[in-house]
DNA sequence: GTCTATATACGGATAGAC
DNA sequence: GTCTATCCGTATATAGAC
C-alpha cells in the first residue's frame, strides 16, 4: 500500500483532535464535514475512510472529551490536598471562558449532547458519575461533587453570553468567592 | 386589503412565541425557517415579511427570552421574603429540566448566544445584570446573585445531559441543598 | 400577507480514479 | 487512503401569482 501502517490510524487522531477544538468553538450541528477535514488539509470524501457518519464523530469526539476532562479534573491518591480547590480556580478563570476551543466541553456542547442518543448520554452520565464522586469523596460532602461541577458549568456559560470582560470577571470571580465560602459553611 | 389592521402583528407574535420553544427544544441552528413557519401552519415564504433575516430573528427571540425570564425570576417589592428561594426550587426541578421547551433560555442556546454577535451579547448583559442586582440586593449578598444564577444554569444543563432519571434528580436535589446550606454560611 | 416555485448555496454521503 | 466529481436533500432567501 501506499501509506505507512499507522497511517491510518495518526489521520484518526488528528481528525478527532481537531475536530474536538473546532466542534468546541462552532458547535458541532454548525460545523460540516468538509470545514472538520479541511483543518487536517484533506477532502471532505475521506472523512469516510474513517467515520461511518457525522453522528459517529460525535459520539467518539464526546467520549475523547468527557475522557480527558475528568480524568484532569479527578485527580487521584497522588493529588495535593487542595487538589479540588486549585481545578476550580483553573476551570473558573477568564482564559477559560475566552477560549472554548480548548476547555471543557459541557460549557459548549452541553445542549447538543442533551439532544443526542440515549447511547450517548449513558456514557456521559458515567463519566460524569466518576468525578462527582472523585470529588465528594476527597471532599467528604455528598452534595458538593454535583455542586461544584454544576457552578463551574454555569459559571462558564454565563461568562461567555457576557459582553464586556468587566462582567465576565465579575461573574467568575463572584462564583470563586462563593465556593470558598462554603467550605466554611454548617452542614445539618 | 384582505387581512385585518392587527393580522401581521399577530402573526408576528405567534411565530415568536413558537420560534423560542422551537428553538430551545432544538436548537436555534438546527431549527429551520420552513420548520418555524409550519409550527404556525404557514409555509416559508411568509417569513420574510416579518423579519429580515433568520439572524434577526435570532435576535428577537433572545431578547424576548431574558426579558421574560428576568422579570420572572427577579421579583418586584410585593414579593414574599423566600421569593428567590422560591424560584430556585422550580428552577432547580425536574419538570424544568423535561421541558426546555418551556425553560430558562440560557442551559439551551447558551452556548449559541456565545457565538452571537456584540449587539446580542451586550443586551444579554444587561438583562442578565438587572437580575443579578435583583438577587443580590434581596440577599443583601454580593456574591449570591451571580453565583445562584451560575449554580441555576449549571445543574440544568447537567440535568439533562445525563440518561437516568434517578441521576437527574440527584444533580438538582443536591444543588438546591447546597444553596439552602449557603444561606447559613459565615461572609468574611 | 401568504402562497408556490425557484435561485443558489451548502449539508451529508457515495463512486470511481489514482 | 485520499482525491475529485457528483448525487440528493435541505438551507436561506427571493419572485411573482393570488
């Protein structure tokens, strides 16, 4: 043949990588195919040699990405005490809000993946499942895992449908303040 | 003329008031302008005498979404003392996160408004920041305005991307305890 | 004001040459 | 495995009849 043996499979990947960052800052229903190829320097007909369809790029491409995430996010025996506390401040900050294309993909393609298959969101509830524990466990609060997962997913979202960055760091910063209030909070 | 003084008005509300279910149940996007007139038993030609554009339409709709759903959720003076606990509940619920149809605009074109243009964005704030001083100032909290808005925004959009109903309850349920333990919590 | 028909572009997907 | 060419459906938008 006239491509190397992992040929094939290092095309995939840079697709998939690309794909990821593009669908991330267009949304995926408004990125076509050919837009998705032509960022690896290729032709929309060998999309195809990879992919059955569009719809199966999404499912990989969320899987890579929840993958990845929480993975990051998690963190595990080796992490430092404040491990929770310092993502946190990472996922809440401004470089994050102003660039989707490499940041966590719920803030982005959230709405999309509630519409998709119930496939598609069994898997996302797993993976979502595994940090939500990772995080109240190290935490020993049973409520803060879905708690802080949904004020950073929030947080971002209402960042970037802000105009002025003077209201993008308000919100950020009101939301880091209120979550560090509330590791002093009672608990009943 | 063969229609009434008041029939394109009508006409006009009508395909708003169906446009922004539409579009939350589908996304603005992935909604097309065929689809929107036939929601209104209409065919697509008819579009263009009330808007310029499907951008403008786009417009329009958001607009009215915050508009409606500010004034909603921010109360006026004869609102009860619990009223911002009160609409954190029914945001918080399970009915909500079925119906985006009927919902908060944010958790399903967010990310679309992200993408919108300046204009957009800037009318977006100011909706958003009425609301936000609303709640902080009935708090007397300057944190708790963005903050709840975030926490709101972000269990919605968990709640609906994960599969179970079991699992989905628990995202909301564990965000509304968490706010409920905030209230107790010391302010430095 | 709304309809049907249409211009024009772009969407996902396939066929066949290399 | 990737290319070009193409099929076919759907998208936004316009033109002209009623």
């Amino acid at each position: 043949m006239r491509y190397s043996a992992t040929h094939k499979q290092e095309t995939r990947e840079k697709l998939l990588n690309k794909s990821r960052e593009l669908a991330k800052k267009e949304g995926f229903g408004g990125t076509g195919v050919d837009a998705f190829m032509k960022a690896i320097d290729m032709t929309g007909g060998a999309f195809y040699t990879h992919f059955e369809s569009k719809a199966e790029l999404f499912a990989e491409l969320v899987e890579q990405e929840l993958e990845f995430s929480t993975e990051m996010l998690a963190g595990d025996e080796d992490a430092p005490a404040d491990h929770v506390a310092r993502k946190l401040r990472s996922y809440l900050s401004s470089a994050h809000a102003l660039h989707p294309e490499t940041g966590c993909v719920l803030p982005t393609l959230g709405p999309e993946i509630a519409r998709a298959s119930p496939e598609i969101k069994a898997r996302v509830e797993k993976a979502l499942k595994r940090l939500r524990d990772a995080w109240s466990e190290r935490l020993d609060d049973d409520d803060a895992g879905w708690a802080l997962l949904a004020q950073c997913v929030g947080a971002l979202i209402l960042a970037r449908v802000v105009e002025s960055e003077r209201t993008r760091r308000e919100i950020l910063s009101a939301s880091r303040r209120f979550l560090e209030r509330v590791e002093k909070a009672p608990r009943e």
